[in-house]
C-alpha cells in the first residue's frame, strides 16, 4: 500500500514542479538542447504536461480507492487537497503561458 501512496505523491510533486517552474525548465530546454524551437513552445508542453497530470491524480486516487489499494480515510485529502492545489497552480502555469504567447 506504500507503493501507491508514494507513486501520487511523487506525481504531485512533479506536476507541481512543471507548473511552477515550466518558464525556467523553458528557457533550459531552450539553451541546452540544440532544437530551434523558440521556448514559448516548451513552456506551452510544460504547462499542458502539468494541467493533465492534475486532472489524471483524483482520477488515479479514485480507481485505487475503488479497487481498495488505498483506504477510504485518505480519499478526502487526496481528491480534495490535491484538487485544490491542482487548480491553483495549474491557473498559475496557464495564466504565465498565455502571457508568453501575448
């Protein structure tokens, strides 16, 4: 059961770093890889990347509450709590992708 709790949580995060930090992970992309892709492109992956992991977690969380591989008591802060952060960022990443596009 520790192996599902681990696998949100690290999806979380890594959803959470992509929204929150997508406009610096876009100009690296940009400076160390040699594609010549202007980086409004990898900012526009990130933050697309970021808002589909937020909406496959409660998703996810529902299942495996379903399929009893979390308990019931946990539901509530996952669906909810990581819902509302979900929301919070990922109108945080879009709002920055739709300023770098004009």
């Amino acid at each position: 059961m520790k192996k599902e709790h681990f696998f949100i949580w690290m999806l979380m995060i890594f959803a959470t770093l992509i929204g929150v930090y997508g406009q610096s992970l876009a100009y690296f992309v940009y400076e160390h890889i040699n594609l010549k892709s202007p980086p409004v492109y990898y900012l526009t992956i990130f933050t697309v990347t970021s808002v589909i992991l937020y909406l496959v977690i409660p998703l996810l969380t529902y299942l495996m509450i379903r399929v009893k591989k979390i308990d019931k008591k946990y539901s509530h802060i996952y669906i909810l709590g990581f819902g509302m952060l979900g929301i919070c960022v990922s109108m945080w990443s879009i709002f920055v992708c739709v300023m770098w596009w004009g």
